[in-house]
C-alpha cells in the first residue's frame, strides 16, 4: 500500500493523485518483478538457493524481521525525519523480555509486551525531545542511539554474566523454527519456507495500512511530513504527531529486536547492530519518500525482500561480506538518488497542474 498527502498549498489531493498513482503502481510492480526475476536467476546459477528449509526458510525469517525494522524507520520518515537509534532501540526493548523471560519467568506474550511497551516509551522520549527542543531529528536520534548503546551494555553486563539472557519460555523455539508447513487444516498444510514469525510481519503491515490509509490521524502524520508549516496553519497538532512517529517507530524497532532474539534463541546486546542499512534501504527502496507525506507499506515489503534476495543469492555465489557491503551500499546510493529524481518529478508535475 502506497500512501501520501499533497500539501494544502498546492493542489487537492484527488488532482495529486491522478498525477503520482500511476507511478507508485509501476514502481511496486519493478520491484516484484525485480524479485521475482532474481530468485529466478540465482536458483538457475546455484540450485540451492531454492531449497525451502536450508535456504529460503532463513531467508524469509530474515526478511520478515528487516521488514518490520523497514517499516519503523519508515514510519519515522512519514513526518520527515528519520530515525538513527533503530537498532538500539531494538536492542532496549529486547532487553525487557530477555529480562522478564530469566527473572521474572513470564510467558513468552507477557515479555513480548514487555517488549513493546519498552520501545514505545523510548521512542516517545525521542519524539519530546525532538517535538520540545526543535533539534533535528538526525541530531536528537544519533544522541539517543550512543546513549542506549551505553545503557544496554551496562545492563547487561550487571544483570547477566555471559551478556545475555538465554532463558527461553514456552512457544519461542516454535517461532524460531516452525514454517507454516506445521499448520495444517485438515490435509491442507502451508508452505515450508514460510516461518511463523512471519506473522508479526503481516499483523504491523495490516495496522500500518490501515493507520495511514483509512484514518485521521494517518493523514496529520503525512501532512505532518510534506508541509509541516501547512499542517500547523491546518490546526493539526505536529508536535503531537511527530511524538506518536517516533513512539511507533520505537515500538516497530522493539518488536523487530524480539524477532531477531527469537531468531536466534537469545537476547544479546548486540541485537539490532546491523539494523541502520537495512532500515533505509527497504523504505526508501519502497518508495517512502525522505521528505516525508508519502509511504508505502507494501513497497517496504518488496524493497526488504530484494535486498534479501541480493544478499542471500551473492553469499551463495561466494561474494565475500566486504564485497556484499560495497554493492548494498551501491543500492542505497542509488536509491536516494531516485528519491531526489521523484521528488524533483512530483513538484514538477504538480507546478504544471496549477
């Protein structure tokens, strides 16, 4: 789902529209084929990489969790800013139900609560802060990232002794391991390559949908990002809106650090460390604009998925890590280059519409 909001002092939204839908549509469909087209080639140069639970059962798992990292950056970017403490953010919250799941012995839903609440508030405070001082969001979330990187390691450090919780409650090694193969509805059962965890990926997509696509409040938060000026003079709360952004943004990171934890069956500090690249590449791949006013849900999706599949079909292939990096960056480059090209269009096409 591709959302955005013209700015009051340009056209109607309906005349927008008419302009710029075309193009979201096309740009999702390149990406699927783009996928489609890569899964493709790899399994004819390596016909491993189509092995359901060797291969694309990780990948899929790997792929549900940056997706949802995806998405809270993507949420912090439809209000124009972005969010630098992602992956430490992921790393406090999975902290809570690391802690909860070894000390308090709750069941796996409680911690993973836990887990989110713990996000929330700390995306919250990064919203205030921003919301209350007016310093920009790169300088407020690179702060709070350096400080939850203090304060994570410091607390695990004196409330374990291997620096992590390794407690597992009831029902996570399931989410670790089960595909939707174990679920079956009389002789009918799912796809073995398709893990359960992929479940929390489909619930935050399905919410964040209809958040921006069928509420108020959706739309403050992307007029909140193409015009924020506007959007005062409008009568929306912006300082508000900016502070629920980031509390979203904090909890999407919270619930991705528990699906990495659950990935790998423990809750370590360094969760989340390689979250900042992926975070950008998925949203901005999907066509959610930097500016902010404009998202796309499901294009997140399909940008997290190729940059999966590039990863996963060039490890197979033998391109080292330093290599891998070198060519994602490449994608990330050329992706904020054709975020620049379709801002620079957008305009364009709405000046000759007036």
């Amino acid at each position: 789902m591709t959302t955005f909001v013209s700015p009051p002092d340009t056209v109607p939204e309906e005349k927008a529209a008419s302009h710029r839908m075309p193009f979201w549509v096309n740009q999702r469909l390149g990406l699927l084929v783009l996928v489609i087209g890569l899964s493709v080639l790899f399994g004819v140069l390596r016909p491993a990489f189509l092995d359901q639970r060797l291969v694309l059962f990780p990948l899929l798992r790997d792929v549900a969790t940056l997706t949802v990292v995806a998405l809270a950056q993507m949420v912090a970017l439809s209000v124009g800013h972005m969010n630098l403490a992602v992956g430490r953010m992921a790393a406090f919250g999975a902290m809570f139900a690391g802690l909860g799941y070894d000390r308090l012995g709750l069941p796996m839903p409680v911690g993973l609560l836990l887990c989110l609440a713990a996000g929330a508030a700390i995306g919250a405070v990064t919203g205030w802060l921003i919301a209350r001082t007016g310093v920009s969001s790169f300088v407020v979330t690179l702060a709070m990232d350096f400080a939850l990187l203090g304060l994570v390691s410091l607390l695990y450090s004196a409330l374990t002794e291997d620096a992590a919780f390794t407690t597992r409650p009831s029902g996570i090694d399931e989410l670790r391991s089960y595909s939707l193969a174990d679920i079956c509805a009389g002789h009918i059962c799912g796809s073995p390559a398709v893990p359960q965890i992929a479940q929390f990926t489909v619930l935050a997509m399905l919410g964040l949908g209809f958040l921006y696509g069928c509420t108020r409040i959706g739309r403050e938060l992307l007029l909140t990002g193409a015009n924020p000026a506007a959007a005062e003079l409008s009568g929306i709360p912006t300082g508000r809106r900016v502070v629920l952004a980031h509390t979203l943004s904090g909890l999407l990171a919270a619930l991705a650090g528990f699906m990495a934890a659950a990935g790998t069956g423990t809750f370590r500090a360094s969760i989340g460390n390689d979250f900042m690249l992926p975070s950008f590449l998925g949203a901005v791949l999907g066509g959610t604009l930097l500016t902010g006013g404009v998202v796309s849900v499901l294009g997140t999706l399909l940008g997290t998925a190729l940059v999966g599949v590039i990863r996963k079909g060039l490890d197979l292939l033998g391109v080292g890590l330093e290599s891998l990096n070198i060519y994602l960056g490449c994608v990330l480059l050329l992706a904020l280059s054709a975020d620049r090209i379709r801002t620079v269009v957008s305009y364009r096409k709405v000046v000759r519409s007036t």
